[in-house]
C-alpha cells in the first residue's frame, strides 16, 4: 500500500510540474480541473464564483483553472486570521485569502510541488508589487504531512486536492492538528455520488485531473469526524460537473465515453464543499477507553490518556493507549514520562483529596470507608504514609504530594 502511495504521489507530482512549467492543461485548452489555458481558466473560475475584482488583483499565471470551486467565499475570512491553502499551486486562492486577512493577517500555501512552488514563489514578487502586502509565504510539503506547527492557523482552506491524496484520513488528522481551538474548515473538493466505474479509475488523466481520487460524499464527512472536527456541513454542487461536460472537456469527454449508456459524469461526481469546526475546548468521547475530538494532537492526547489511564487504574485503557501511542511513532521514553506525572498525581492520598472535594463541593462526608486508600491510611499501619491523612491541615514536608 505504501508503494502504491508513492506512486500515486509521484504521478500527481509529475502531472502538476507539467502544468507548472507549461502554464496550461495536462488534457487540453478547455476548462479543466487539471488545468487550462488562461482564457479557459478565467471562464471557469468566473463560472464558480470568483468576482472580477479578485482575479484582476491577481499575478499573471496565478490562475491555471484548477478550482472546483470558491473556499475563500466559504471561509469568511476577517482580518487578522492567519489561514493555510492546501494544495496552493500558482498561489491563487493563497493571493485573494491574503486580501482578506489584511496586513495583520497571513495567507500561507503548501504544496508537494518544487515547479509550482517555483511558480508561486515568483508570483509572489508581483503580487507585493501590486498590493503593498507582505503577508504571504510558500512552503514545500505534503498534505499529510503538512510543515505547520499545531494549533497556530485560524482557517484551513483547499481547492480540489484532498481528492488526489492517497491517504485522506492522515490529511484530515493533519487540519485538525494545525487549527486553533475554534478553528474551522472551508474546502471544494470533488466527491462521488457514487462509485465510479474501474474503467474510469484506470485513466491516469482522471487520477491527476482530480476524478479518479475522489471519494464518496459520506466517506468525506467521515473522515472529518474521525479526525475531531464537529458541525460538519456538506454542500454538493452538481452544476460543476455539468459544466465541465457542457464545455467538452476531453477528460470528461473521456469517462462520458466508459460509463454506462445513459449516464453522465454528474451522475456520479460532484463538487462539495465541506465546512467544518475544530472544538474551542476537549471533547471526550464515551465509547469504551477512547477519546475522540480532544483539542490536542494526536500524539499530545495518547500521552495525556496514558497517564490519565495510570491515575484510574484503567489496565484496558493503559494498554489500548499504549498502542496506539506506538502506532504514531511515540518513544518509550515519552511513555515513560507521561506515566512518571501521572505517578506523582496517584500518591495524593485518596480520603485527603476526599476531604477537599466534599468542602469544594459542599457535599456531606464521601463514603471514604468504601474506597481503598493505597498510599495511606490513618493507622499510620507499615507501609503506608503516616499522618498523610489525619488531618485537614493540607501539605507536610514530609508528604508535599498530600
């Protein structure tokens, strides 16, 4: 699978230098997702909403027609924001993003490519030229592993590239790590109605123009979840699609010709556009030992978890965190750690920090007797902390965990 990954990643990556350093289609002259010719890009875009004033403050080149639709709209953007383009390209929905954040603001774009990397990097010159703002940066990445510390990004946008990654979950899992609590998501994508035909999913065109990666429209929402995004909203735009065959794109032209008589590519793709929120504080889920939609990483929640898990005692819990901290990559050493805090957290004694919770609480005497007391007792009996518990009078220096 992870061979198949790279090559997958490799065609794209080759398609995409293509239209790079050519400036056009990898298909033809028309309005495609895998580009067009610069007339062609305009129409397209125009047709998905971008306004004229937007693509007149654009760099020459920017625009290569490889939307599927209008993130900016959707993001909201306010001034200020700092917000990260997945898939930047020629840098044009990073450009018209940066407008909106204003100076106190950052538009940032990532891309796997080094020729539209080169080619944005360039474009960026005339863009601070034309708009007196230096608020934009390009870095060289994968989607899924993007070079964006966590928790420092306001917004995420993308523009039909999710679609060609061949690990889309991880590209989830990685907007939810990079987002601010708070943080939302605005992406157009390409997404299935339905599955598409093996015959289509054979044409390397379609894999690079954005088709044969696409997933079903529930999957997508799924994934989100799954990363800990909530209020997920989904919008299919099928106007898209049909466009694109009313304009005879020759990819598209290409599937009409494998599907089954009497179907058309809208029957099957859509544009969606995905609006989602990263929780402001932790959620945690119920279901057994896992939690879900905690505001931390991945990596930062299993560590808090493991140790959590020693504090309760929880040998199920322990030993499903445990795996899946080894699951992403977290060293021993890191383990250790979180469960040496957790250590120091357990020997406070149980009927103390009983006693602090009754008067916190206002609530009567807890039915302390009920409840094992393993690092101290009252006796004073072998073993155990003598005088920890005997009294309220907080911290000795003999036990300062008390």
């Amino acid at each position: 699978m992870e061979t198949n990954a790279d090559r997958i990643r490799e065609r794209v990556r080759e398609g995409y230098g293509t239209i790079a350093v050519t400036g056009g289609s990898c298909c033809a002259s028309t309005p495609t997702c895998c580009g067009s010719s610069p007339a062609a890009a305009e129409e397209l875009v125009k047709h998905i909403g971008y306004s004229a004033e937007e693509l007149a403050a654009l760099p020459e080149g920017a625009n290569m027609g490889l939307s599927c639709g209008n993130p900016n709209a959707l993001a909201a953007l306010q001034p200020g924001e700092v917000v990260l383009d997945l898939g930047a390209g020629g840098g044009f929905d990073v450009f018209i993003a940066s407008r909106n954040v204003g100076p106190t603001g950052r538009a940032i774009g990532v891309d796997m490519t080094p020729e539209m990397l080169a080619k944005a990097r360039r474009n960026l010159h005339t863009y601070r030229d034309r708009s007196g703002l230096d608020n934009v940066e390009f870095r060289l990445g994968e989607i899924e592993h993007l070079p964006v510390p966590d928790h420092s990004v306001d917004v995420v946008i993308s523009n039909c590239v999710i679609n060609l990654s061949p690990d889309k979950p991880q590209v989830w899992r990685e907007i939810f790590r990079v987002l601010k609590p708070g943080g939302r998501v605005a992406v157009s994508d390409l997404a299935l109605l339905k599955p598409l035909p093996a015959e289509v999913l054979t044409l390397v065109e379609a894999l690079v123009g954005c088709v044969a990666g696409a997933v079903l429209v529930g999957d997508t929402e799924r994934m989100a979840r799954e990363a800990g995004l909530t209020d997920v909203v989904l919008n299919a735009k099928p106007q898209y699609v049909e466009a694109m065959t009313g304009f005879e794109d020759p990819l598209y032209q290409k599937i009409v010709a494998q599907l089954p008589a009497g179907t058309k590519p809208s029957d099957y793709l859509v544009s969606l556009e995905v609006q989602a929120l990263k929780p402001a504080t932790a959620v945690v889920g119920s279901q057994g030992c896992k939690a879900e939609g905690s505001m931390f990483s991945p990596a930062v929640g299993e560590l808090v978890a493991i140790g959590a898990a020693v504090a309760a005692n929880c040998e199920p819990c322990l030993k499903y965190h445990y795996d899946k901290a080894n699951q992403l990559g977290l060293s021993k050493a890191e383990m250790a750690h979180a469960v040496s805090i957790a250590a120091g957290v357990k020997t406070a004694p149980h009927r103390a920090i009983l006693r602090l919770a009754d008067r916190l609480t206002g609530h009567g005497p807890s039915q302390s007797d009920m409840l094992s007391a393993p690092c101290c007792s009252d006796s004073g009996e072998a073993g155990a902390s003598s005088g920890c518990c005997s009294d309220d009078s907080g911290p000795t220096a003999a036990h300062p965990g008390c």
